[in-house]
C-alpha cells in the first residue's frame, strides 16, 4: 500500500501545496486523524477532500498541508508503518524496512 505525500498545484488561496492520499480509513478514524491535525497543527493549516473523481463513490481522502513537515509528520503518526520517501521528485509512501 502507497501513502502518496506529493507536490500539488498550490489551492485558490495559494497554501496548500503538499498533499497526502490514503485509503479511508474505518470506523472513526477518520474523526480522529482530523481531531489529531487540528491539535496539532490548527484548523487553518490543513484541509481534507474526497479523492478521486466528481461523482464517484470512492474509498479515498486527501489531506492537504501548507507545510510538507505537517504532511510527513502525518504520515509518521498515521501511516502504519509507512513512511515518506522521495519518488521522482515527488513523495510517496514505501512500507519500512524495520
């Protein structure tokens, strides 16, 4: 399983460049993770979408950050043992070799 941690195109405000694509995760995760960005980093640094196409039923969110130390710290607290990596100039996740 790939975590994605990529350079996106910056949003309509211009601050969020870095995003993070996972698979959805069950139950309340998903509460969680968001309750976790906000603590941690505030309600302003971070945004969250559907990924995927309009219209379409998918199993996928992306995060969005301003800073790629959120996004990696992200991934580090969420990624099951999945970590950034570099990947053509971009970041994806790669499972960890420990």
């Amino acid at each position: 399983m790939n975590i994605p941690v990529q350079a996106a195109g910056p949003d309509a405000a211009g601050r969020f460049c870095h995003r993070v694509v996972i698979a959805a995760p069950p139950g309340r995760q998903l509460a969680t993770m968001r309750a976790w960005l906000d603590e941690n980093f505030g309600t302003a640094a971070w945004a969250s979408a559907p990924a995927g196409f309009a219209g379409v039923v998918n199993d996928a969110v992306t995060f969005y950050f301003a800073d790629p130390a959120d996004a990696r710290a992200f991934v580090n607290r969420f990624g099951c043992g999945y970590r950034a990596a570099a990947f053509d100039g971009a970041r994806a996740g790669r499972a960890s070799a420990a």
